[in-house]
C-alpha cells in the first residue's frame, strides 16, 4: 500500500504529521517537540522524499534507510522529523488492522503506574512539597519527581541552598510511603553528583536523572558506579552507536530514551532490546502531554524491561500553554495512580480539528 501524501500541521512547539495512502486511509504522528516548524522542513525535505511513494508496511525498513540516504545530515533534527513518520505510519497500521498500537509490537492493553513529573526549578520546597500531596489525594499518585540542581549548571544549585532543602522537605511531605525521583539535567561534576546522590540516598531517593552532562558519558559511569541507588539518563541521546557504548559500558543503570528525540517508535524498541540484553530497565523520558506521554504508553505495555512507571507530567497551561486543546478527548486520565492504554485501534486519538485550522500547513505527495 503506497504512501502518496505526507502532511504536517505544526507551531513552534509542537507539530503532527499525517500519513495517507492510496486507498485513502489515514494516520496521525508527531514530530517532536520545540522548533516544530523547524523539523517540518526539515520533513519535508529530508524524510518526505524517501518515503512517498513507497510501501507504508515497510516501516522499519523506512526507518533505517532515511538515515542512510541523508548520510551527510545525522543529528537531532532529522530524527526528530522521522518520528513524525514512524509513528504516524503505526497509527495507519493500527487503524487498519483495528488493533491499538502496543498490540502491534507484542503488548496488551492495560495499567501502567505513573510518576507525577514536575519540570519546574521556580517553585519552593515547600510549595512543591504542597502540591504533591493535593495530586496525590486527588489523583492517587504514588511516585515523585522533581528537579534538583540547575540545568546545565556547572554544581550551581537554583538557587543557594535549594537542593538541600527540597530533598528532606518532599521526603518529609510526603512521608516514607511514596517513591522519589529527582532530575539532575547535567547540573554536576561527577565529585558534586556523588555528594548530591549520598545525600540523595539518605532520604531514600530511587532515581537520580541526568547527573553530569549528558554528553559526558564516562563522567556519569563514575556517579553509577559510587552510588547504589538508580542513575538514569538518555533522554536526549539519537545515536545508535551512542547508545551501544552507553549501555555496553552500563553507565547508567535505568535507560531513558525518548521516543520522538530518537525518531519514532521503531529505534525506541531497538534501544530498549538493547538494554534488556544488559540487563537494564528502560522508563522513557516524555516530559509533556503532546502524544509523545501516549506513544510512551503504547511502548511500555510491549517491551519485556519496562522500568517501574511512567513519566506523567502534572504541569498545566501555565508552563505549557502550547499543550492545551491538541485533542478532541484526552488520551490521558490518572486514576488511582496509573494511566491506561485502551484498546482503541492505533493510537486512539483524534487531533483537534480547530488546533489544526491555526496551524501552520505543509504537504508532500507523489504528485508533486
């Protein structure tokens, strides 16, 4: 079945790409977050050319041949704009086997147990340790994270003194029944991130993301191997070959790849079988409610290594506005802590016709 047009509708923060084929069947994806209109053009001209006209069962194949043909263009975007592709070529095939997505690569429908993930580094131990507890009643939430360090900081804390404030004030917020999970960002040197994690352990913390910039691989592999609690990380990490050494060297113990960083589904499963081999978990990063939260889902559901939850972002209009009315209905309900996956073929999602209307429009088919 040909592919004969490729569309995206985007903003600058987020965009979706529609895949049809000749029978007139249709499915949705999305490019991945930030500079969306960048990586438009970048799908268009880079991933769109490779891919029309061409068999939309074929996805891997598709997937592993892009890079190939764009030899002289790795990096972020171009995997940025494949995921656009990749996943909307899975929403195709679940419509029209009428199967959801996580069925189609050897999961079940059902439950996963979500963390409630805060981006924020604004916000006081106290007033965050306040607003944990009202999603916990409210929701049922039952695993924390929250934000130490600064980004990128080079061991400069937020500000004087809030990392070793926030750690004790959530533990005693919340009290010793609850998981935490705190993200570095690559604030630390690897002397500093041991500091910070011994700290970190005493107040029973599990998950320690990012500690040292994440391009420094072996400055991380000195904090895993001086703590015993997880470290974790690759969120922002496309290559392959980056993530062999990564997990042949186990610099972290907890992978986290991101599923529209890495250019879609399909490389998504390659790094988690990867870490399985290892012996390594793998909790995704997908730090907003755009569809990358709904295509982590699918994934976690199907791969043998999920890691303990998911990563559900509680912030609101507030830190991203662009994330408002993307849909017809939510795909995303907490209750008693967990979030599911239906069995809704493909991914179960209708875009929002009036987001589309106001956003910026391209195509590609075959006839032009």
């Amino acid at each position: 079945m040909k592919i004969v047009s490729l569309e995206t509708f985007c903003t600058a923060f987020v965009g979706f790409a529609r895949v049809t084929t000749e029978d007139g069947a249709i499915g949705w994806g999305q490019l991945s977050t930030y500079n969306s209109d960048i990586t438009s053009q970048v799908f268009h001209r880079q991933v769109a050319p490779w891919a029309l006209g061409r068999n939309a069962h074929d996805i891997e194949s598709l997937i592993d041949e892009i890079p190939e043909r764009e030899h002289k263009f790795p990096g972020s975007y171009l995997c940025r704009a494949m995921a656009g592709l990749d996943t909307a070529l899975w929403d195709w095939r679940g419509r029209r086997e009428g199967k959801p997505v996580t069925v189609l690569l050897g999961g079940t429908p059902g439950p996963l147990r979500a963390y409630a993930s805060s981006m924020r580094r604004d916000i006081t131990p106290e007033a965050e340790a306040e607003r944990f507890a009202k999603l916990r009643s409210q929701y049922g939430f039952n695993a924390f994270k929250f934000r130490v360090g600064s980004e990128c900081g080079h061991d400069r804390d937020e500000w004087p003194g809030r990392t070793e404030a926030i750690v004790p004030t959530i533990r005693r917020g919340l009290g010793n029944d609850v998981a935490l999970l705190v993200d570095a960002n690559s604030c630390y040197s690897p002397a500093k991130a041991i500091e910070v994690g011994r700290m970190l352990q005493d107040n029973g913390v599990e998950h320690f993301e990012e500690p040292c910039p994440y391009w420094e691989m072996e400055q991380t592999k000195l904090v895993t191997e001086a703590l015993s609690l997880d470290v974790t990380g690759g969120e922002q990490d496309w290559d392959l070959q980056h993530w062999r050494r990564m997990i042949a060297m186990r610099a972290v113990d907890v992978i986290q790849p991101d599923v529209l960083y890495l250019g879609g589904l399909c490389r998504t499963m390659r790094v988690a079988r990867m870490g399985a081999g290892a012996g390594l978990p793998c909790t995704p990063h997908c730090a907003n409610l755009s569809l990358v939260t709904l295509f982590t889902m699918h994934l976690l559901r199907a791969i043998p290594n999920a890691g303990r939850y998911l990563e559900f972002s509680i912030e609101g209009a507030d830190y991203y506005p662009w994330q408002q009315d993307l849909f017809v209905e939510s795909p995303y309900a907490i209750r008693d802590g967990q979030a599911t996956v239906t069995d809704e073929p493909g991914w179960g999602v209708d875009i929002n016709p009036e987001w589309l209307a106001k956003s910026s429009y391209q195509r590609s088919s075959i006839a032009e």
